[in-house]
C-alpha cells in the first residue's frame, strides 16, 4: 500500500487522509505514521513521507505545501506571487516561504490564513499557465505579481533569475507593469524593474549588485570577458569597473562546488581560481575584489571596502 501512496506523492506531491484511508490505513495507523515520522503531516489532511520532507530544501518544502494547498482549492484559486516563482524553478531569497500564495478564480475575498494567503484580482486565460499539473500564473506575472509584495532586494534576485533562465523578458516585464501601476507597492516593482539584469547568474551576483546600488558604488558591467593578446578567453568575471581598473566576483560554496571536477580536490580548485585570478589581473592591469556570504550583509562595510579598492586601483 505504501507504493500506491508513494506514485501519489510522486504525482501530485501530497497523499490526501481519504486516500490513505480508501487503501487501508485507519486512524490509528495515520496517528502511528505521524509519531514515527514515516509520514509528515504537510496541512491538514495532507501528507507526504517523512523521508522525502527531511531530504527537501526550503524552497522543496514551499512546493510541497503548495500542492498541498492548491489540491484542497482545486478549481477556485491559481497559484501567484512568490509560490508561483518557486513553481516555474526560478530563485527567491528572502521570502516568506511559510504562506502559499494564490489568487483567487472564483470572487472570493483576499484574506491571509496560517499558511495561504489569498489575492484578489483579475485573471484571464493569457496570465495562467499548467506546469506539473499544477494552474498557476505565467512567469512574466508572477514576477511583477511578486515584486509589489516582496523588498527590493529579494524582488531583484527573483527578477533577475527568471531573465536569465529565460522565462521572461524585459520588453514583457515593462508591457506588464502597467497593470500593477496602481498596486500597494507598485513604485518598489518600478525601481525592481530598472534594475534587473538577467546577466547576473546567482543569487549571490545578484545582492551584490544591490550591495553596489545602495552604497552608491557604480553599477559594474556583468560577465566582463577578458582575453590575452592572442585574442584567446583568459576568463569571465562577474563584475568590473573598467573606469576604475577594478575587476569583483562573488564566490560562493556553490560556485566552487560548480568548479570541482570528478576526482579534484577542493584545494586544486582554489589553486586554479588563484592562478586564473593572477592572469585577469595580468592581462588587464585592475585591481580584484572579492565577496563572500558574509559580506552581503554588512552593506556598508563591503561598499566602503570596494569603493577603497576602486580608489587605490584607479
């Protein structure tokens, strides 16, 4: 029996309590499952197995109790805002990930519950989409959606990763915004807008260049190539201010984990990054900054340090 709960899973994210109860388990098991934590109890009445919950990331969990949600309201809401990014696989930082967000499809009234937050609005057939089964708003309005609701910061990591995972572009993100001109945050997603660039390839790339912006340190040019005088590919970084002899990248675990090849040692990596570091600075002349996790957030202590080397690089 657990196999045909485990194919539900698989399928719809969740087993319901009547389903479970339709293949055998009464309530006692259901209790006994929860306390032995061979299931997880994702909302009321919805469940998936305990193993896949602890293997899932937060942004799994999201999704997990979106499905959840969105199979108790079948029908009367689509999937919006930030649960609709996390749908379409697009990053999001700094998001409240403990509420489902949908928009309702049958009139009903906006209300926020212990993990649903209901919109109001007005969808039509060109602004909703089925991924996975599941009806949800476009990319190109979950993005604008999410920006009226969501700081400036966490809005732009999200902006940015769906222009550069190609779900949308700027022309459709500026076509869209006048629709969500007259929403409470509206002036946020305009500033949002502006900014985005679908060249950062991270989060981390991303909320450094909102590290630059607030500190009031020049915009940087994203994915700046550098080449030796044969014209070959020395390397890519993630930022430089060629004005002021200043190269920056961001280095992250991820990125570093990204780098390591079968059978290579992390030190291996971090000695190739050096030696790659030396010839970017040989070859251009510029000084480098670096950022790291931490550094995002003390803002005003990274901008103070980057506009120092910007000043002794120039």
């Amino acid at each position: 029996m657990d196999d045909r709960l485990r194919t539900l899973e698989r399928t719809d994210g969740v087993f319901l309590r009547h389903e479970a109860r339709q293949l055998g388990y009464d309530d006692k098991t259901v209790r006994n499952a929860l306390r032995t934590k061979l299931w997880h109890r994702v909302r009321h009445g919805a469940y998936c197995f305990g193993d896949t919950w602890a293997a899932t990331d937060p942004t799994g969990r999201h999704l997990i109790l979106a499905r959840a949600v969105m199979r108790s309201l079948a029908g009367r809401v689509a999937l919006s805002h930030t649960s609709a990014l996390v749908a379409h696989g697009v990053d999001v930082w700094g998001a409240d990930l403990s509420r489902v967000h949908v928009t309702r499809l049958d009139g009903g009234a906006g209300r926020v519950e212990r993990d649903v937050v209901h919109h109001e609005g007005t969808l039509v057939e060109n602004d909703l989409i089925v991924v996975n089964r599941i009806l949800m708003t476009t990319p190109v309005r979950a993005v604008l959606e999410a920006g009226t609701v969501l700081s400036v910061e966490s809005a732009l990591v999200s902006t940015d990763s769906a222009l550069h995972r190609g779900l949308c572009d700027p022309d459709e993100l500026d076509a869209g915004y006048p629709e969500f001109s007259h929403w409470p945050g509206a002036q946020r997603l305009q500033l949002v807008l502006r900014l985005a660039d679908g060249r950062s390839e991270s989060v981390g790339e991303t909320r450094s260049r909102h590290v630059f912006w607030t500190q009031n340190l020049p915009a940087p040019e994203l994915q700046f190539h550098v080449h030796d005088d044969h014209g070959r590919l020395i390397g890519i970084t993630d930022f430089a201010w060629p004005e002021h002899g200043m190269l920056g990248e961001f280095d992250g675990k991820v990125k570093y984990a990204r780098l390591l090849k079968p059978g290579q040692e992390p030190g291996e990596v971090v000695f190739e990054e050096k030696r790659r570091e030396d010839l970017l600075r040989e070859y251009t002349g510029f000084g480098m900054g670096r950022m790291i996790w931490a550094d995002l957030a003390n803002p005003v202590y990274t901008g103070a340090r980057f506009a120092r080397l910007m000043r002794l690089s120039a």
